[in-house]
C-alpha cells in the first residue's frame, strides 16, 4: 500500500493594531527561547511580535534580531488609557469578552461596536485597541445601571450558542444564572445583563409573563408543588424517575407503593411539570453542506507517523518495521481511511482546508505542543487527533481559550474535563448503560446471571442498574434454573444477562431459557465480548434461537454502506479496509461534515446524532466538562443466522 503525507501551511493574516509610536526595541533571540517567553518578558503579546516581525511566525532563529513594540506608555494593558474628556483607549488581553468590556466602561454593545466597527466583521481579538466613548470617567461608568436583558431558552439551544449569541461567556451566564450549572431546562428565562429584581420570587408554575417576572428552577429549599400522574403501558420505574427528574430512591420515597412494583393506570404523586428538566434526546439525520464556498473551514490532523523514528531506524529496513511496528500499522489504516473522507469532501465540494502533521508520539511523549504553536493551529476548526490520550489532553488545554474542539479518534478513556475534548469512542460503562437502556425501553424484565469471579460486571449492575435481581446459585457453585425460572413473567421480554467464562454456566443458563420458551418470551443478552459463547462447546444455533443481543461500538456484520465502503477501500489499496480504515473514514468524514453546517462545531453536535459506515456519534456534554460518545449499536443474533442491529 503506498502512503504519503499530504501537508499544507497557510498563513493568517490579522488586523494591524494600533502600536505606540516610540521606536521599537530590538531584542536577540536566544537559543531555546519561544515567541511566548519574549512577548511575557517585554509585557507584550505574541500577536504584537508577529505584527512586526512576521518571518518569526515560521520559527525564531538564534542570534537573529528581532523588533519589539516600545509599549512604555501603556506597561499595564487592562487599566484604560485616557485620550480625551470623551473617549478612552482599552487594548484587548487574553480572556476577556464583549460584555465584560461594556460592563467596565458603562457602555453599550450598539455603542461600543459603533465606535470599533471592526468588531462586527472580525469579532473580538487579542490586542486588538478599541476606542471607548463615555460620558463619565471610568470609576463613574461601571456604577451605570444596565438595562435588564432576557433570554428565553428554546429547542436545541445550548448555553454555548446563547453565550455566544450575547457576547459573554459561559462562565458569566452561570455567574448571573447560578441555577443552570446543572442543566438548560427549554423556556428558562436568563438573565443576560442588568439586575434582577430583589421582589420576585416564582414557586412552581410561572404565572406572569410580564417583562419583570424571571422563570427560576426549584431549589430544595422552595415549596415544590405536585401533581397525579395515570402510569401508561410500558412505563417502568426507571423511565420514570428519568421523566420526572428524580432518582429511583427519591421517586420510591414519595410514593412508597412503588416498592411492590409498577402497574398500568397506578396513580403517581409527581413534581408539576414546571420542576422537570428534560433531557434533550439527540435524532440521527443526515448531515448535508450548508456553508457557501466563501466561508471555508480549517481542520487539521495529528497523527503518529513518528517518520524520524522510521528513518532513523538502523537495524529494521521500512518494510520490516510495517511488519512488526502495530502502532505504525494502525496509524497508517487510519490515514488511509481519513484520505478517502478527505477525497469524498473534495467530490461533495465541501470548503475545508486540511493540514496534517507528524504527531511524533509515544505514550509519554509528543511535538503536539510545537506544532500548535509553530503552526498557528488556535485557528483551527477542529483538530482529529492525537492518538494518545494524554496527548489529546495537552492540546485541548492548549487549544481551550480559543474553544477549538479537539477530536480523540482511538482513546476509550473517559478523559479530562476540557470543554473543548471530544471522546469519539463510548466509555465501557456508557456501553452497558446503552445496552440497559434498550432493555427498558422495550418494557423488559430485567435479570442478571453473573460469574462471581465477574467482580467489574457484579459492581457495575450494583452501582448502575440496582433494580435489576441477580439469579441464585446452588451450594455447589452450580446456576439455579429454579431460581432463574422463578423470575420470568408473561407477556413481557425477559432479558437474561449472562456474564461468565464457564462453559457449564452457560450451557445451564441456556438450557434453562430454551425451557422456558414455551411459555415466555426470552432473550439472552452479554454486556461485554465472550470467547466461550465461539467455541465448539457452544451450540451456534442455540444463540440464534434466543437471538443473542450485545451492545457495541462498531456496527458488526454487513450493510449496504459497509459493502460499498470495503470495495472502493479495496480498489485504492488492494486490500480490505481494518477497523482502524474504517474508524478513520468514520471519524474524519463525519467532523468534516459537521463543519459545513453554517453553525459551530459544539452546536451541532448539541443538536444531531450521527451514523457513518460502522461508528455512530451520540456527543453529549459531561456534567464536568468536555464531551462523551453514546452512539452504540446494538446487535442481535437473527434465526435467518446473521448479525443485525436491533430497532
């Protein structure tokens, strides 16, 4: 297979900002110093030192000399300079926003904009010197009092398109809105800027929809009002409590009947409707280009080619190294499949620019942080990459004052709360609440024959599924049908849940639910991978008969996608694609999509779940920051003796 490096390096081109006039200093660079270690050392910006030396942006030379900006007059730059009775100077530092700029001056966003015209066609920037136009001194300006805006929450919106929206942060939207730290329940009512009014206080419903009445989630601490509620057909107590925002103890406590289980047309008390935060469930569509060509994207990939390390190589020869090195190989599948997603955006005509770089890591180390340095890539769209999860992290964080998402392409780990992380592949426990989550919603009945030796799964349903029985086990050692049996009900799907290694186990488990079948509905079910289930001992037409049913990450068996996919892998490189080819298809394809939507990134993937060949994206925002997938397949074993993905 023949793999080359496809590497384009744009240059960006800023506004110029207004330096003092005094002559510039000169300064020599010295050996191992950066861009940011001179800018802090002169209190400047790199911004300021790339406007008048913009060959350093390729990278700085020792001995060369360099110009820096003489800012004597101006050492502090967030204290504002005064020009005149009228207007002040307020240069732009790192952090700052919109809105906290009018809120120190005291000025408007239709004023502040009118002066800095500017801001409306290339947003707020770092060192960027906006003109600011009050009647009173700066002292006298920040105790004006602001006008009282509100923002209703709708469908779909997220606090990062509201913020966005206003010109403030999220951190002062939950500053002035504490009660959404948890949750953005639809027809909140925020407040945006200005103060709320002391004297209002709404309980429960809203009953005004007068300019000066603010809608608040209930506290603990308020009179929550309740309503009845019929249970409907199919409901369990587990929906529920989700439905109604409650855990399955608290819903338990409040109505204690509850504990001999649910029933159709039972009367519940519930909280009204007004304390109900829903959670927003994503619907799978189609993504299609929404972007002119005018406005093209930048996305970049890292990946670990780690070339110097190949080259440098003096006792492997390259097609050695392919043989052994598993890393290399998996890296270079998913290229492969990442340049035919690129090939697919350029057929579709989709307006992205793609640079790729060398990673160069290993677990413990990267040239990430360089790279983003050397090649501006805070200007980025969206970055696929690194492999590494720590990897991973170091960008996001590097990459998170300027939101830029950082896509993790391999890593199944739960990841650090950077706001900016997205984690493509589910966590092993969103696989099995996946696979829970199903079995519920199909009104199952829901039982769990565990190994003792399964200690991680015997955890996991104790702290995750707690309703859920596990089946006794004889003295011995031995399953017990009787108890097993004892446990189904009629006219409903009972859900086995097997988890065990031991060939007997299973063979009595599913001798038991083969017994069974005459006067119930059964099904088994495994939550993780069971090399026993393919052996000989286990009878292949046995799982088939009980429609074996797993969760999983990757869409198994064949499709009609997948079948085009493999031909036209095949046709580029003479072989099938791995899971890796796919993957890289898969995760590629899909952020590039997700870039042409006319919105950002974050947006779309808050309003609209995904489903490429084999992978399928489910982002949803971790309550500690940062994003989790819980896009997974669940699979069955068909009586027609194939893999399908159940409804």
């Amino acid at each position: 297979m023949k793999y080359f490096f496809a590497i384009f390096i744009t240059m960006v081109l800023f506004t110029n900002t207004v330096f003092s006039q005094e002559k510039p200093i000169t300064h020599k660079v010295e050996k191992g110093e950066t861009i940011v270690q001179i800018a802090l050392k002169y209190k400047v910006t790199p911004f300021d030192i790339y406007q008048l030396n913009p060959d350093v942006r390729n990278g700085l030379k020792p001995n060369s000399i360099i110009l820096i900006p003489n800012k004597s007059t101006d050492k502090t730059p967030s204290v504002p300079v005064k020009t005149n009775g009228q207007t002040l100077t307020h240069l732009v530092t790192p952090k700052e926003t919109l809105y906290g700029i009018e809120k120190k001056y005291g000025v408007s966003d239709d004023d502040l904009k009118r002066a800095n015209p500017f801001i409306e066609k290339d947003g707020l920037q770092i060192g960027q010197t906006l003109v600011i136009s009050v009647k009173n001194s700066p002292k006298n300006a920040v105790a004006v009092q602001e006008k009282l805006i509100y923002h209703d929450v709708l469908p779909k919106e997220t606090k990062y398109s509201i913020s966005r929206k206003h010109g403030i942060t999220i951190a002062e939207l939950e500053k002035r809105n504490p009660e959404i730290v948890s949750g953005l329940p639809i027809g909140y009512r925020l407040i945006i800027k200005g103060n709320s009014p002391k004297n209002v206080k709404v309980i429960g419903e809203v009953a005004s929809k007068k300019e000066d009445a603010i809608q608040k989630p209930l506290k603990a601490s308020e009179e929550i009002t309740y309503t009845n509620y019929a249970v409907q057909p199919k409901e369990t107590l587990y929906s529920l409590s989700k439905t109604f925002g409650m855990s399955q103890e608290d819903f338990i406590a409040l109505n204690p009947e509850l504990k001999n289980g649910v029933e159709i047309g039972m009367i519940l008390k519930v909280p009204s409707k007004a304390s109900v935060v829903e959670e927003n469930k994503k619907e799978y569509t189609a993504l299609s280009k929404k972007i002119g060509f005018g406005d093209r994207k930048k996305m970049v990939l890292l990946l670990p080619f780690n070339i110097s390390r190949v080259e440098g190589d003096t006792i492997n020869s390259t097609s050695t190294r392919l043989k052994k090195d598993k890393f290399l190989n998996m890296t270079l599948d998913f290229y492969a499949g990442a340049l035919m997603a690129i090939d697919s955006a350029k057929v579709l005509g989709l307006p992205i620019d793609i640079e790729i770089y060398d990673s160069e890591e290993t677990k413990n180390s990267s040239s990430v942080t360089s790279i983003i340095k050397k090649n501006n890539l805070e200007t980025a769209n969206a970055i696929i990459g690194p492999f590494y999860q720590s990897n991973a992290e170091i960008a996001a964080q590097l990459l998170s004052e300027n939101n830029v998402p950082v896509i993790s392409p391999l890593s199944k780990d739960v990841g650090s709360p950077f706001s900016n992380l997205y984690q493509t592949i589910p966590t092993s426990d969103e696989v099995k609440n996946a696979m829970f989550d199903y079995m519920r919603a199909h009104n199952g009945n829901i039982m769990a024959v565990v190994d003792k030796k399964k200690e991680s799964i015997v955890q996991y349903i104790k702290e995750n599924q707690k309703e859920v029985p596990f089946v006794a086990f004889k003295e011995n050692g031995s399953l017990s049908s009787e108890s097993l049996k004892s446990m189904l009900v009629k006219d409903r799907m009972n859900y086995v849940v097997m988890e065990t290694g031991n060939t007997w186990m299973i063979k009595t488990t599913i001798g038991a639910m083969l017994g069974s079948m005459s006067g119930y509905q059964v099904q088994l079910v495994i939550l993780e991978p069971n090399e026993t289930l393919d052996t000989d001992e286990i009878k292949y037409l046995n799982l088939t008969k009980l429609k074996l049913m797993y969760p999983s990450v990757t869409r198994d068996g064949h499709t009609d996608a997948t079948s085009i996919f493999d031909k036209e892998y095949r046709k580029i490189n003479n072989i099938y694609p791995s899971d890796f080819a796919t993957r890289g298809f898969d995760v590629t394809f899909d952020t590039m999509m997700r870039l042409v939507q006319n919105t950002s990134f974050e947006e779309t993937v808050n309003s609209a779940a995904t489903k490429q060949v084999e992978n399928k994206f489910e982002y949803y925002k971790k309550p500690d920051g940062g994003y989790t997938n819980k896009g997974v397949f669940i699979m069955y074993y068909d009586n027609d003796l194939t893999l399908k993905e159940a409804n």
